[in-house]
C-alpha cells in the first residue's frame, strides 16, 4: 500500500499473486485471500490498494507463464536453494522463486528486474 500511495498517481501498480507452493503457507482459497491479509496476515484490517489476483503456480511443469517469462528474464540465479522439503513443485531449478514475497519490478517497457526476500522496499523505491 506505501508503494502504491507514492506512486501511484504515476503509471504503476502493484500486482500480488497468492501460492501456495512455499510451505503449503498459503491453503486458503481464492474468495478467502482478502479476507486473511485483513484480519490474519498482516492482519489490522488491512485492505490492499491494488489488485490481488487468483492463487497461481510460480515454479514446476504448471507454472504460470508471466514467471516462466520473469525467470526466463532475468540473469540472477540464487546459489541458495533452501530447504526442498518446504518446496512443493517439480523440477526444482536454479532460477525458481524461492519463498513468497519476492519482488519483481517490470518497466513500463516489459523489462522485469528481481529483489531476493528480503531486499528492504527503499531499494524498490529508488529503482521506481
């Protein structure tokens, strides 16, 4: 929402997709999304200023095709892969997303850049 509120006069918005292949952290079902990040995660009632999209599939055979083309985009491979018993897609490869929240900034001209997890948002900010 801080993003949006800052930016959003301009020609940006925020895009969240839901998944569920991280830990099985996300079980809920589509028309429970809003729901969970009002009152559960973040909780506090809060309600995004953007759209927030079906559950999708960011890596394995079912993936949806804007992550092929995010992975697919970018140079960065993560030399970490983590712990493949929270994984729950197959085959595990290098470029994969590795856990929720990873960001994906796209110039109004397709060119996707990547932030690892935990990339703090002024760095997001400075590149928008």
């Amino acid at each position: 929402n801080a993003l949006m509120e800052m930016f959003g006069d301009l020609n940006f918005t925020v895009l969240a997709f839901s998944c569920n292949q991280f830990g099985l952290q996300s079980p809920e079902v589509n028309n429970e999304t809003l729901n969970i990040l009002k009152y559960v995660r973040p909780g506090g009632g809060f309600v995004p200023k953007f759209p927030v999209f079906g559950k999708v599939e960011v890596n394995g055979v079912n993936e949806e095709p804007l992550f092929t083309y995010l992975k697919e985009s970018l140079t960065f491979v993560n030399p970490v892969i983590g712990d493949i018993k929270k994984f729950y897609w197959s085959p595990i490869t290098v470029n994969d997303i590795r856990w929720n929240f990873e960001k994906f900034l796209i110039t109004a001209d397709g060119r996707p850049f990547s932030y690892e997890l935990h990339c703090p948002i002024d760095k997001v900010e400075k590149d928008i």
